[in-house]
C-alpha cells in the first residue's frame, strides 16, 4: 500500500517542524482516492511512539476528479485509480488518464508549547 510511505513522509514532516514539542493535532487534506478509514489506521500505527504519540487527526477531503468522453464527470475513489495518473472509469469501465495529483497535503500542526 502506498498510503504508508505517504503517511510516513507526512509524519516525518510533521516531527520536523516541532522540534521536540508534543504534537496534539495533525491536520490534512486528503484525495477522495485516498480512504480516510486506511490513512487513520496508517497514522494510528506510525505514531504509536514518539512525539506524536496520542495526536488527534483531523481529515478533510478534496475530490480527484475524472472527465471521461462517455459522460462521467466525478470523483475518483480508491478503487478507481490503477497507476499514478492513470484510472478506470467508474462509468464505463475505460481506461483514462487523469493529471497526478498530491494526495495528502499537511494543513495544520497543533503543538504543546
Ligand atoms: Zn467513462
């Protein structure tokens, strides 16, 4: 799963910009290919020790949006995406490429002072 190593990298980030303080809030954005239930499990696991140990994560979620010639004009789901930029669309079943997106981006870090 890729979601690990996106996290991993945004928990990295995060630890960064603390410098040694206790991080209570961590807050991102996410794609709408990106399941929020896997990015909290994910999160949950690698921070488990350390300065983020018990920090709450608060998500929002952004749409990766997908035009297809056969109509469809939506969001993209976890499912949806096969390959970096590349999609299956959840209308017909084509193959369509679509522009990469980041997606997690970091929002917010509420740290003890
Ligand atoms: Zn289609």
């Amino acid at each position: 799963m890729h979601e690990v190593g996106m996290v991993a990298a945004l928990v990295d980030a995060v630890v960064a910009s603390v410098g040694g303080r206790r991080v209570d809030l961590v807050r991102v954005r996410h794609a709408s290919t990106v399941p929020e239930d896997v990015l909290r499990q994910t999160f949950a696991m690698l921070t488990a020790e350390g300065p983020l140990a018990g920090a709450a994560l608060e998500t929002e979620v952004f749409p990766v949006r997908l035009a297809c010639p056969c109509g469809f004009d939506g969001a993209l789901g976890h499912d949806d995406v096969i390959g970096p930029g590349q999609a299956v669309c959840p209308s017909c079943g084509g193959l369509r490429a679509f522009p990469p997106t980041p997606e997690l981006e970091l929002v917010r870090v509420l740290a003890t002072t």
